[in-house]
C-alpha cells in the first residue's frame, strides 16, 4: 500500500519533499460538513467586508488604508482599485486552522496557496484504495476550481502561470491543469516565459499550434511581480479586458493585518453591517486576538485596539513588549503579508522559544519593518495533542504517536455559491511549535464522520485526547 503511496506521488512530481502517510484519511474534531460550510461562506463575506471598508472607509477610519498599503508600490494600489477590477475578490481560499482544545483557530487566510495538487492526488490514492468518504469527495479539488474558472469565464481556456519562486509547487500545479484538461476544459500550466502576446492577446505554443489563454490563475504573490517575467505584459492585457487575472491584484486582500482589523472597536459597526450575524458571531469564535507591530510611542492602531494581555496586566504600548520574561512572551511575530518571509511559516518567530535578546531584535526587526512589511502578533495558542498513525518512509514503519495539527480547508468560490473542494492535514509531532509539511509530520485528507454527540454549545467536536 505504501509502496504504492510513494511511486504515484514521485511519478507526478509532488513527492519531493518527503513527508509521512495516514493508512486512511484523517478523522478530525470539529472538522465536518456543517463546519465548513459556515466556514466558507463566512470568510467570503469577510473578504467582502474588509474589500469594501478599504475602498469605502468613512472619515476617521483612513487607518485602514494607512496599514494596509504599508510598502506596496502606488501603481500596483491603484491597478487594483480601477473600476475594471472592482468587484474583483479572492475565489480560491485557504485558511489555516489550528486545533486547540477550545476548537478550531484560524491563524490566516491564503488566497494563493499550495498544496491543491497535493490534496488531489492523495484523495485519488484512497478512493482508488477504496477509502473514499473524503470530505469534499476525491475529485473535490478539481471540481471545485473548474466551477470557479467557468463563474468568471464561460468558455475557458485556462492558463495556471507559476513563477520562479513558486517552482516547488509546478509539479501538482501541472497535475491539476492536465486533470481540467481532461474532464472540464483547455488548460495548460506554464512559467511566465512561456507566454506571448499579439494585438489579440495572450497565447502559447502547443503541440497542436497557438493556444489562446483567456484567464490567468496567477500562482505567484504580488510583492514579487517585479521579477516575474512578462509581468507588464500580463497586466496590460488584463487592465484591457483581453484576459482575466485571478486571484485579484488587490494586495490589501492579502495582509494578515486584516485579522487586527477584525477585533477594531471602531471598525465593528462596519463589519456588523456589512457581513451576515451568523457570520460575525462564527469568525469572533475563530479569529485571535491580533495586532500590527506599529513602532509608534502610541499608534493610531494601538490607541483604539483591544491592549494586549499579559499574565494578569494588560500593555497598551507596544514598548512594553521589550520587558516580557520568557513565561510571558508567549506571543508569535509574523510578517503580515507582501513580503518573501510571508509564507511558509519563513518569519515566524516564537517568543517563549528565543532567549531574551533575540527576542528583543525580532521585535526591533518589526518596528524597523513597518513602513515596508508590517508585522503582527499574535498570542501563542497551545493546540490539541491527537494520537495519529503515520507511515515514514525513511525507516520504512508506521509509528503511532502524539500529532500537533493544522487544518486546511479548500474553498472555490463560483458566483454566489462557495464549493468546499477538501481538506489537507498538517500533522506534526507533538514537540514541535510550528506546524508545517517536513520530514516527520503527516499529509492527508481529512474524512468526514465525526460524532457530533460530543459538540459544545459553539458547534465545536472537543478533542478527548491530551493537549499541551
């Protein structure tokens, strides 16, 4: 079985990095249907919100934009706020959650993420192994992204431009173009080289000739379009209406910092207007507590925010952050977005984990960053301990032993209707801080089944299983 596992996965390309296998897809708490539903549609509304409260901020809010364009060029601001791209939002989101034991977390939200290519050919593997109750189904991934390139483009052919920098993930992005090729329409997963252009376009060379590409998924972030080849080209045809761009050129879509705006006291009455109830009361559940590291003695943002908690005394200056102890700096740092270090959990910084001198240069490192990357922080949240069962292929055993996990569902949005395309799962062993794909932790999709008899009164299925 396992044999089989790996010799699919290298023949696709997307066993590169090596990584542990479930013997059956993974049985969550809390991770079910009903969930995700609520899930999905919650984090759209939300997008649309925060879209429309940076465009629209009434007098007195102008911080919004003030955070939110931090070390963005002005051209590429107002590319996005042009009227061609207006009611433009994000139809492929990720977020990521963490299991604690008072439910799910939600630390970010990607609208460019990895891993989709990934969650196909794993979900396939069970199904063909006969394991099939994967929730979103084992063709949800492709499904689901085909439903949201036809809601923006009724005849589709289909261009998934992966950039330098993206290179590790070309191989499941190809695995996902030739899939849509096959049972949906003309698709073509390509480097930003390959693509040329005449008066009517762009096109690229095929086997068969010049094929037309009249939608781009962009699987590159913005803050690195300078080095993307053909970038300018891209972007002319798109601001032209000869193709289409997803996800959108709104940079401000993709800052962490639109956590900290969520728990604003001054911005509350907007999101309360804007978003459905069950909405508010679901993400006010999800979302922590979050600020952005502004190096001002008293920051706009600060002044008017929630203080920060520590221990049983609360900082409403961000200075004090430099006097913590190692007990109390349980807090992690994190580049908020349009930065390099942004994904990949590459800037994150633990602060109970550094001795007190580099936890104060993490810190100096935030403030100095603030007029070109903000930062944020955010309390360091213990997760839930699950006992999962992994096969390692450097030893060749299953080990069963104590997992830390993140979550993260893949939602594509078509029109109005928000498709839940599945689920991956990050399992990491439980002595490590940060959960992401390595060497030790488990990748799977995520089954549904989940007896719900053991929900609390939020709709949260609690762990029974230990917890840090």
């Amino acid at each position: 079985m396992f044999r089989n596992f790996f010799y699919t996965l290298k023949a696709l390309g997307l066993f590169d990095r090596t990584f542990r296998i479930s013997p059956s897809p993974v049985l969550l708490p809390g991770i079910d249907p009903q969930f995700l539903d609520r899930l999905g549609n919650s984090l759209l509304s939300f997008y649309r919100a925060l879209d429309k409260i940076y465009r629209e901020a009434p007098p007195g809010l102008d911080f919004v934009r003030h955070t939110l364009d931090r070390g963005k060029p002005a051209e590429l601001l107002s590319l996005g706020l042009s009227k061609r791209f207006r009611q433009d939002l994000p139809c492929v989101i990720r977020p990521d959650l963490l299991l604690t034991p008072d439910g799910p977390v939600l630390t970010e939200m990607d609208s460019v993420p990895g891993g989709p290519g990934l969650l196909l050919a794993l979900s396939r593997i069970y199904r063909d192994l006969g394991q099939g109750e994967i929730i979103g189904g084992p063709e949800g991934i492709l499904d689901g992204f085909a439903a949201m390139i036809r809601a923006q483009e009724p005849d589709p052919c289909l261009g998934i431009v992966v950039s330098e920098e993206s290179e590790e993930y070309r191989g499941e992005m190809r695995l996902l173009a030739s899939g849509l090729s096959k049972a949906h329409f003309p698709s073509v997963c390509v480097h930003p080289r390959e693509l040329h252009f005449d008066e009517e376009g762009l096109f690229i060379h095929s086997k068969t000739g010049p094929m037309r590409l009249n939608i781009l998924y962009r699987f590159f972030e913005l803050f690195d379009l300078p080095h993307i080849p053909k970038a300018e080209m891209m972007l002319y045809f798109a601001k032209g209406g000869k193709v289409k761009i997803t996800p959108p050129l709104k940079p401000w879509l993709e800052e962490k910092a639109g956590m900290a705006l969520w728990h604003h006291p001054s911005l509350r009455p907007l999101w309360s207007r804007e978003m459905p109830s069950e909405s508010v009361d679901l993400l006010d559940h999800l979302i922590p507590q979050t600020w952005i590291l502004d190096p001002s003695p008293i920051p706009f943002s600060a002044a008017l925010s929630p203080p920060v908690p520590v221990g049983d005394r609360f900082l409403r200056d961000f200075s004090g952050l430099f006097g913590l102890t190692q007990k109390e700096r349980r807090f992690i740092i994190k580049p908020s977005g349009f930065s390099p270090l942004a994904w990949g959990s590459r800037g994150v910084v633990v602060g109970h984990d550094l001795p007190e001198e580099s936890w104060r240069q993490a810190l100096q490192n935030a403030f100095t960053s603030f007029d070109t990357g903000p930062y944020v922080l955010q309390p360091f949240r213990s997760t839930s301990v699950l006992s999962l069962s992994g096969f390692d292929f450097q030893s060749y055993q299953t080990r069963e032993e104590g997992y830390r996990v993140r979550v993260c569902p893949y939602f594509f949005v078509a029109g109005n209707r928000v498709i839940n395309g599945g689920v991956l799962a990050t399992a990491c062993p439980k002595d490590k801080k940060l959960i992401h794909g390595m060497v030790d932790s488990i990748l799977s999709p995520v089954r549904s089944g989940m007896d719900l008899s053991s929900s609390g009164h939020d709709g949260f299925v609690r762990p029974h299983t230990g917890s840090m």
